[in-house]
C-alpha cells in the first residue's frame, strides 16, 4: 500500500517525481480529469519536467465532491493498488422525480407520487435488497465501455444502450436523514458500486421514482477526508511555489 503524510502540505517536503500521494478534496462540477490536470500543469512549472506523470485511482462524477486519490512521478505505477478499494460516501436522494443519467446532471424525465413512501418501508427496503452481494445496472450515462464506445456517449447521441449488470457488494446503507421528498444516507460498497443506480433502483422499489441529489465521498480504503487538501488551496500554494521560484520535488 501506498504510504502518505498527514501533514498539512505547507509542512511537508515533496518529492514529486520520485512520487507522492495526494489526498484531494475535488469541489462540485469538476471532473476527475480536471483535478489532475490542474495539478499537472503547475508541476510541469515546479520541477521543469513536461512529462511528468500524474494519475487518480478512481474517477468522481462531476456533480460529486469528495476524496480523489492523486499520484505523481513515480507512485502513478502504483495507482492499482488503490483502484480496488472499498469506498464510503454521504448523500442525498431526492424523491418524485427520475432523470436519465440518475442524478441532477439530466433533466427530469418522469414525477411520481411521494405521499405513501415511509421512513419504515425504506428501510426494509434497503436491509431486504440493496444490502450485501446484489446485482446493479450502471447508468447509461456512465463511462463504462460498449462496443469499444463510452456510454455516455451513446446517450447523448440519443443512440440506445445495453450495460449487463454488475455484481457488487454494499457493507452499509445507512439513512440518516428522512425528510421527504430528500433522504440522506451513508454508504459504504466495493468497487464499480454506482450510488446514482442504488439512489434510482430503491426509488422504483417504493413504488415511485429518485434520483442522487447530492453526493460526497469521504473514504476510500483507510484513506480519509479528514486529511485531504482543499483542491483550490493546494493550487494556490503551488502557484505561490512558482511566483517564488521554488523547486519543489525536482531531481
């Protein structure tokens, strides 16, 4: 497993190239990509390498916040270490409305009724069909490969999608928080788990229709939140690097 300091990154001494592991706390409407992109162009300019690598070990929908694993130099070899890990994430699933791709990113395709929907049914939902080993269907608005094409894709193109079920593993499924037509929950599941398609396929289950709301995640293996750099922050401070012509982590 990948080592990383708990400091606070004005008190530490990086070595990029040789390789470090960021925490990252990605803000709201950022791609994964343009977190490691951000981070990339201001190390190009830090240790005055064009090429140097940088990776994440598992991609965060835009509309999501939370803890992005970064690798630099070196340590992006080791990123499937930490592909497989399981993960925890906090939310909101709103109830009485559908959309296409799940979440708040599409617009509301179909209403439903909310009124008969009870903190008790929910819950006996979740322990009796969304807990331990079950069978999912990503959305088609994902990033999962069909006939050599990101589904996304296809979606947006109006083009029909057919994505298999997945097994996958959910360890805990907590709701926090009932206040209809939002629910708050706790989550806790394996690898390739969509929390988009365990938000929609619970609203089916109470006889109505949902979507994510809102989405954070806060744990991935022993790796914690609590400990990840503000993205915005860091960059700062890495842009302050520059300005000062510090080198930081070159060879």
């Amino acid at each position: 497993m990948i080592e990383h300091s708990q400091l606070p990154y004005t008190e530490r001494s990086f070595d990029f190239v040789a390789g470090e592991l960021l925490l990252i706390d990605k803000p709201k409407g950022w791609t994964s990509f343009d977190v490691v992109n951000r981070i990339r162009y201001r190390l190009r300019k830090i240790t005055g390498i064009k090429k140097i690598k940088v990776g994440h070990s598992g991609t965060l929908d835009p509309m999501a916040t939370g803890l992005l694993l970064i690798a630099t130099g070196k340590f992006t070899k080791k990123l499937t270490e930490l592909t497989g890990l399981p993960k925890v994430y906090t939310g909101t699933i709103c109830f009485g409305e559908s959309t296409p791709s799940y979440d708040a990113e599409t617009e509301a395709d179909h209403n439903y009724p909310t009124d008969h929907i009870t903190e008790e049914q929910l819950n006996a939902l979740v322990k009796a069909k969304f807990f331990g080993e079950i069978d999912q269907k990503p959305p088609i608005f994902s990033a999962i490969k069909v006939g050599g094409k990101r589904a996304y894709k296809s979606a947006r193109a109006g083009q029909a999608v057919e994505i298999p079920m997945r097994r996958v593993v959910v360890s805990q499924f907590d709701l926090t928080r009932f206040e209809m037509p939002q629910v708050d929950f706790v989550v806790a599941c394996s690898k390739g788990t969509y929390i988009r398609s365990l938000a929609h396929d619970l609203g089916h289950a109470a006889d109505s229709g949902a979507h994510l709301c809102a989405l954070r995640r806060t744990k991935i293996g022993d790796f914690d939140i609590e400990t990840a750099y503000d993205c915005n922050a860091f960059a700062e401070w890495l842009d302050a690097k520059i300005e000062g012509g510090a080198h930081v982590g070159k060879p």
